[in-house]
C-alpha cells in the first residue's frame, strides 16, 4: 500500500480494491513509525484525516461521483492555512495560531477527495534551505538521519521520499520545493509565477513564492497540478491562464526536445560527482531523442545576491503584521507600552534566520541604500529574466544540477549563512524570472561509508505556463530510468 501512487490508490478506491479508510489507516501508521527519527510532521491529524476518508468511502457506497484524488493522503507544509488545524509556519510567534480558512490550494485539494493527514516541518516562514531554523527541530533526511533533508520544504520532501503521503505540498520562494525534492530522492515542481493560488500562504517574498506538489513521480505531480491550479478571486497575482489536464500532456516521448545546457554556468561551482550524475541524465535524454544545445546565461552569477536582496526586502515588508496585537504570540509582560510590547514580542518570537532576514531586509530598502541594493538588485533581475528569454529562442527547457551539492550533515552550514545561501544557486533564478522548474530524481553519488549513497536532482526549467513540457520530460525519463523508484532504508 505504501508504495502506491496517488493514482493507483484513487483507482483503488473508485473501484472498491481497497477503502479510504483502509489507505488512511496505513499511512498514518507509516507517519506514527517513522516521525520520531524524521520529525517531518508538526502535526498529524490523526482523526480528522479518518472522517474525511469516511466521508470519501461513503460517497463511493452512495454511487456519488469521486474526485481525481479521492482518498488520496496528503500531507501540507506548515506554511499554508488549513482552516481548524493549527499553523505555525515552524515559528514561534504563531506557534498557537489557528487559521479560520482553508488556503485555495487545501480547498482544492479536499474538493477532490484527498485526505489531509497532517501538516509538515519547514524552516521558519519558509527561510533556509536546511530545515535546521525550525521551532520544531530539524527534519532528519530518511537516506541519512544525520544529515538534512534540505529546506524549506524538508518536512514534505522526507514525507514523501519515506513513503508517510504519496503527496505533499511545499511552496518555493527561492528553491524550497526542488532542493529538498533532490536532498530526498522525490519529484518537486515549482509552478509558474501565478499558476497557483497562493491564498492562504503565509507570505514570505511574494514576488517569488509559488506552492507546487511533490510526489514520487511526474504523473503524481501533474495529476496533483491539474488539480489545485488556475485562476482564484481571493489572489489577484494568481494568472487567467488555461490549466491543461496535464496527465493527458505526458506523452512518453523527448524527441525533438531542445534541451538547452549552461555548461560554464554549471561547471563553475558544482561538486564534481553531482556533475558527472548529471551528465549521465543528460546523455539519457539524449539517447531518448532529445537534443543537447549549449545556452549561456550570463547574469545568472549574479541570480545568489539578487535574490537574497530581493527576498528580504520583501520578507521584511510581509512579516510586519507580526506584532503580538492581532494574532500570534505575545510577551508575557503586558505593561510595558506598546512599543517595547512589539520589540519584546518579535524578540521571542521570532528565530535568528528570521530576524537577519529582516534586518537585510529593512537595510536594503532604507532611504540612503535603496538605490545601491533593492533597485539594483531589481534592474539585475530583469536581465536575467531576458537571459532566459534569449535562450528558450533556441531551446524549449533549459537543464541545471537542483543544487551543486548531495544533502549535506546537520550543523554543517549553520555556523555561516553565506555557505548556506550559496547553495541556492541553481534554484533562486527560476523564481526571479518566474519560470516554472521541476527536480526529479537523476542518481546517486555513491561514496565509501554510511550512507553509501545520497539521491542528485536533475532540474529542468521551462517557459512561463509551460509546465506540460516539464512533466513530460520528466515522465519519459522515468520511464527509461528507475532513480524515482528507489526508496531510503528505514
Ligand atoms: N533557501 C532559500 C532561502 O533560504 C529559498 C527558500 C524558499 O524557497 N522558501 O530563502
């Protein structure tokens, strides 16, 4: 059961294989076992995800139409309101906030018959790429407990790499969703800028931030996509744009495929046994039918410090509202006047990545910086964005390792943000541009020792509400490799 698909235990459930109840229970038991060594899940709804599964078992006995994901687990990344369940975005300041609505996404999500078992560990408002700035503690990454399952969607990606939901959601502002997909072995997508709502996210750069599925195949995903994707009233950046169903865009094949490589780019900077799995990937594609184009890129050097300009610029603007007045934690000590109240309350409640954030960000856009830091950092964005422009002229997806180095050790990176940042290379420059990008599972770099073995991601970036491309060439990988099928030993 574990190892099922979203779409097998749909199919199981509309045609009477097995209940959703039956699928719910085992997956919660697979959730109970393994979240004290992995601590990928803040919360795990327990009987709430049973009710809904009877709800799914029940419509089936009473002959009622089911949805593309009846009975299907999901598990949601903290960051994103469920409405009755508590949501703390792994932070401190809300760490007893409990939404009174449903983000689009869940909304959708419930709509068609999926059963929400829990919500899952994240850096604090989605800021780091380690999962180690977490209220909660660290997610350990099931292939290596020591080491970190990337971030900030660490909790969703261990999630679904140790078969605890055939899917979750992340969001990815700057990477969140691909570099932990490919610390974990799993499949991520980030959409394109607008494709999905992002109502009911809690916002952390909103010019960036996209919410997208991870799963362990590209079916999954475009099956989960198809879904909870187009246009919302309540997020006017959420695009008009058609939804393709896109299981029907899946084709099985890559030939003609242009697929264009930023070798000076990559080469500058990768871990070498990254490079060489990736390599490999790129000659599969090739042996598919697809052809190997050389692109240059030449601002995406830069994409690192424009986007952590950017990024915390607009993080500092969105987590004002955090004040202890209207929602949230507050300090205990009530008579202190209401600004040393806001200075203690942000003080307590929010962690050091956090509030450095913050700082960056408040410093970048201050009046005597602005132009030096913010508007520069804008103006160097577009040029990246024409960057891709200039290269999706002769290509249709241009390929890139997910990130230049296999899951590193917990604590590892901790004692130097900057280490930390510059991991971020290959995955902040999709988001500045607004481009859809997907990381699948490519190989392994295999090493003496325990583990033996730590999963590389293959990342494709495609043109804006080109996702069907992506998937399809995702899909036709996995259907001449079997890295996607592997699972860690628990
Ligand atoms: N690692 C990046 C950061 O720390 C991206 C995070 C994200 O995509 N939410 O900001």
């Amino acid at each position: 059961m574990l190892n099922h698909s979203a779409r097998a235990i749909r199919d199981g459930v509309a045609s009477g294989q097995f209940s959703a109840v039956e699928v719910c229970r085992a997956f919660l038991a697979r959730i109970e076992a393994t979240n004290p060594s992995l601590n990928a899940f803040t919360l795990i709804a327990a009987e709430r995800a049973i009710a809904t599964a009877e709800a799914v078992d029940r419509r089936r006995a009473a002959g009622d139409p089911l949805g593309s994901l009846a009975g299907v687990p999901v598990a949601i990344k903290d960051n994103l309101c469920v409405k009755g369940m508590r949501t703390t975005a792994a932070s401190r300041i809300l760490e007893n906030y409990v939404p009174p609505y449903d983000a689009t996404v869940v909304e959708r999500l419930e709509a068609a018959g999926a059963v929400i078992v829990g919500k899952t560990n994240c850096d604090e408002f989605a800021m780091g790429s380690s999962n180690e700035n977490s209220a909660f503690g660290p997610v350990s990454n099931p292939w290596a407990l020591d080491r970190t399952p990337g971030g900030s969607s660490g909790g969703s990606a261990a999630a679904v790499a140790a078969c605890c939901t055939p899917l979750a959601l992340g969001s990815d502002t700057g990477g969140s969703i691909r570099q932990p997909a490919a610390f974990c072995g799993v499949v991520g997508l980030k959409p394109t800028y607008g494709r999905v709502s992002r109502y009911g996210l809690l916002a952390f750069a909103s010019s960036l931030d996209q919410i997208g599925p991870m799963t362990r195949s590209a079916a999954d995903a475009a099956l989960a996509l198809s879904v909870f994707a187009g246009p919302d009233r309540a997020d006017a950046t959420s695009a008009r744009e058609a939804v393709p169903d896109f299981a029907k865009a899946m084709t099985g094949t890559v030939a003609g495929l242009r697929i264009g490589v930023p070798r000076t780019f990559v080469n500058d900077g990768v871990n070498e046994h990254v490079r060489q799995v990736w390599d490999r990937a790129l000659e599969t594609l090739r042996g598919a039918g697809a052809t190997l184009v050389d692109v240059e890129l030449p601002h995406a050097k830069y994409a690192t410090p424009v986007y952590y300009l950017v990024a915390s610029a607009e993080a500092s603007s969105n987590l004002a509202r955090y004040d202890g007045v209207r929602y949230g934690y507050r300090t205990a000590d009530a008579n202190i006047g209401v600004k040393e109240m806001y200075c203690r309350t942000r003080d307590e409640g929010f962690g050091a990545e956090v509030k450095r954030r913050i700082m960056l960000g408040t410093y970048v856009l201050s009046a005597g910086y602005y132009d030096a830091f913010y508007l520069k950092a804008q103006q160097v964005r577009t040029l990246l964005r024409r960057d891709y422009d200039s290269a999706f002229e002769r290509v249709d997806v241009v390929a890139m390792p997910t990130s230049p180095m296999p899951a590193f050790r917990l604590g590892e990176k901790t004692a130097d943000p900057l280490q930390m940042y510059l991991g971020d290379i290959f995955t902040v420059s999709a988001n500045l541009a607004g481009l859809p990008a997907i990381s699948i599972p490519c190989g392994f770099v295999e090493q003496a020792g325990n583990p033996a073995r730590l999963p590389v991601g293959l990342q494709l970036t495609g043109r804006m509400f080109d996702e069907a491309t992506l998937l399809r060439a995702a899909d036709t990988y996995e259907r001449i490799t079997d890295w996607h099928t592997q699972s860690p030993q628990l």
